[in-house]
C-alpha cells in the first residue's frame, strides 16, 4: 500500500510550520538511525527501490529534522506529513523512488522544484548531485534554506531561490535531473527545453483534485540538433499542485 503525497489529514497551521522552523534552534535531537534502517528495509527497499546510492542517501538524512515538532514521533512512518501553508513533506517511498528514477550520478547537476521542507533536496545532494530548488512560499523557502545550512549543506551542494519553478531555472540549464514534487496539470515545456542530452525529468502529472501520473522524460539530443523524448509512465500518485503564475 501507498500513501498519496498530497495535503494529509494531520491538518497543520501556519503556528506548526513555525514550530518546525523553531526546531533550527533547538539542540540536535536523537539520531534516529535505527528507525531510518526499518524504514528502509520496511517499506523502500521491500518495495522494489534497490539503488544502493538512493538507499545510503535515505539513511543518511535525518527525515525528522524536516518535520514540525509536534510530529516527529511520526517521521518514520511511510506517509506523507504536512509542514505548514497548505503544504506536505512527501511520503518517504515516493521520494526514494523519484530519486532513483532520475538516475543521479556524482557530480550531475538537478533542478528541484517544490523545495517544501527541503527533505528531497537532502537526499538528491546525498546521492552525489549539485542541486538548484526553487519553492512558490517565501516562508518555506526561508526556511527550508535555513534548515539545510544548519544540517551541513553548504551553497556549493545547494542553491535555494523562492518563486515560481514553471519556468525551470535558465541560468543553471542543461540539468542531468529536474524533480517536481508538485503536479502539474501538463508538462512545462520550459522544463524539458533545460534537460541535458541524456537527461531525465521526474514528475506528477495531472489534475489537483484526482489521482495524478507519476511520469519519467527521457530526452536525447539527435545530430541535426533536435531533441526527442521517450516518456513512460511509472505509477498513480497524489501531490499538491504546482501553481503556475502563467
Ligand atoms: N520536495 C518536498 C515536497 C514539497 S510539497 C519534500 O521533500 O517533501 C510541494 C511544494 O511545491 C510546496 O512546498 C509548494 O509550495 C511548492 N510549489 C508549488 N508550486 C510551485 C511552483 N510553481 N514553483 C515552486 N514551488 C512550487
């Protein structure tokens, strides 16, 4: 069974995800590794995501340091947990498996978009990739950006910009991965334009109130200079909308 990323139940205010940027200045809290290890014996690696770099990236991100206070006795379970403004970190087996999906090897240069917390930025840096994410909400961006300089992730590893993400990020293009962990109701073309030869994008495609596509492009620059893409589909998901400002 899965569980969609989208809005959970657990409803969070604004005064939640303030909670959760409070966390920044709190002392570290336990290490937790032994839940990250049932996690991913449980319910990643059970469920068919093997990539050894994806399953070492998982461990190694401390999943409760990205989720409000209040819910931390929850971060090991496989579902998704709202952080405040409307807004979720994802369910852990969806982001071991778009993360394995967009094939990252050391030094591959990612666009994120939908920072959130900033949980699945982690695990792409942890994977080997330089990472780009751009969030729509001023706050989380702050405090997403806050959260990863605290946790070690130096501007080098990530670089974090608060706007609309539809529009890809030019300035860093070609990208051998972008990520969106947000449905769009079609594809942003602007998205695919930035893929490099070879690169793959990763993304929810579909309406905001219905189950969505969970979809890998994969494009290939041919010698008269034109691009193709293969497109497959890989499972039914559920995510909050990305919000396009065009
Ligand atoms: N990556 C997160 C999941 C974030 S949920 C994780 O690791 O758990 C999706 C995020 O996309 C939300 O924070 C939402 O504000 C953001 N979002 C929605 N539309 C966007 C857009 N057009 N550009 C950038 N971010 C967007």
């Amino acid at each position: 069974m899965w569980w969609p990323c989208s809005r959970a139940q657990l409803g969070a205010s604004a005064d939640e995800a303030n909670t959760a940027s409070g966390a920044d200045s709190m002392p570290p809290l336990a290490d937790r590794s032994d839940e990250r290890a049932e996690m991913i014996s449980r319910t990643i690696r059970a469920r068919g995501v093997h990539d050894d770099r994806v399953l070492q990236a998982m461990m190694r991100v401390p999943r409760h340091e990205f989720v409000p206070r209040h819910l931390q006795p929850l971060s090991y379970t496989d579902q998704p947990l709202p952080i405040g403004y409307g807004q979720t970190i994802s369910q852990p087996y969806i982001v071991a498996l778009m993360t394995e999906l967009a094939e990252i090897k050391q030094g591959d240069r990612c666009l994120e978009i939908g920072t959130g917390c900033g949980y699945q930025t982690a695990v792409l840096v942890e994977t080997g990739a330089s990472v780009v994410t751009i969030e729509i909400s001023d706050v989380l961006a702050a405090q997403a950006e806050a959260r990863l300089r605290r946790l070690g992730y130096t501007p080098a590893q990530v670089q974090c910009h608060a706007g609309d993400g539809c529009m890809g990020w030019e300035d860093g293009a070609p990208f051998d991965a972008i990520l969106v962990t947000a449905a769009a109701p079609k594809i942003p073309s602007a998205l695919l334009s930035q893929l490099a030869d070879n690169g793959r994008l990763v993304l929810p495609v579909g309406p905001h109130d219905a189950i969505q596509r969970l979809e890998k492009w994969l494009r290939h620059n041919q010698a008269d200079g034109r691009a193709t893409y293969e497109s497959s589909f890989i499972l039914n998901v559920q995510f909050v909308p990305l919000q396009c400002s065009r």
